[in-house]
C-alpha cells in the first residue's frame, strides 16, 4: 500500500469525509484526493498533520504492505544507492537508538532547515 491508499483506508475506517479531514488538517480537498489517488505523495510535515487529524502514528501512513515481497523495496534500494551503502548503514544504525517521535521530529528539523536554504 502507498501512503495515499493508507490516508485513505485509515480515513474510511473512521467514517471521515474527504472534506473533513482536508478542513482539519488545513488541506484543499483538491490535494488530499491527488495523495489518495496516488497523483502525489505528501510532504513530511502534511503525513503529521493528517496523522494527527486521524489520531495514527505517522509511520502507519508510511508503512508499505507487500505481502509477497521479502526483498528491500524499490525506493529504498534507490535511496542506498543514492547516498551510498556506509551513509546508510551509519543513517540506520543511529535511527535504531531513538524512538519513532525522534525520528519524526528530526526529519521535520531536516525538513525545515533545507526549506530555509531556498
């Protein structure tokens, strides 16, 4: 599952219109249904905000079903490939000692201060 077919699974789970949860998480209804038909893929700080409306953690709309799949996933082995095979491990490795709120809130930081470089 991408993260638009989970906004929108976890969205009808908990009988939400699209317009509500695009009024509480400070959407257009226009975009939340780009992210739920899979047109988009919403920036970090909009996957807080509509985890917050929905009362999920984060993780829970960025969490990828594929029952049939045990090898690394596409994006990620794009990634790795990207960034190099040590700065992964290193990037990894120090992920495991912080808690998934760290995670979020440093990715957030990251986030903020690359859109201050613009």
């Amino acid at each position: 599952m991408t993260v638009g077919d989970n906004i929108r699974k976890y969205r009808e789970a908990q009988n939400i219109s699209k317009e509500d949860l695009a009024l509480k998480a400070r959407l257009g209804v226009t975009t939340l249904e780009s992210y739920e038909s899979n047109e988009r893929v919403p920036e970090l700080d909009t996957i807080l905000k509509i985890s917050t409306v929905l009362d999920i953690p984060a993780s829970e709309l960025m969490e990828f079903e594929d029952e049939n799949d045990t090898n690394i996933d596409y994006e990620l082995e794009k990634l790795i490939q990207e960034i190099g095979v040590k700065s992964s491990k290193l990037i990894l490795k120090k992920a495991r000692d912080f808690s998934e709120q760290d995670v979020l809130k440093a990715m957030n930081l990251l986030y903020e201060l690359n859109q201050q470089k613009k």
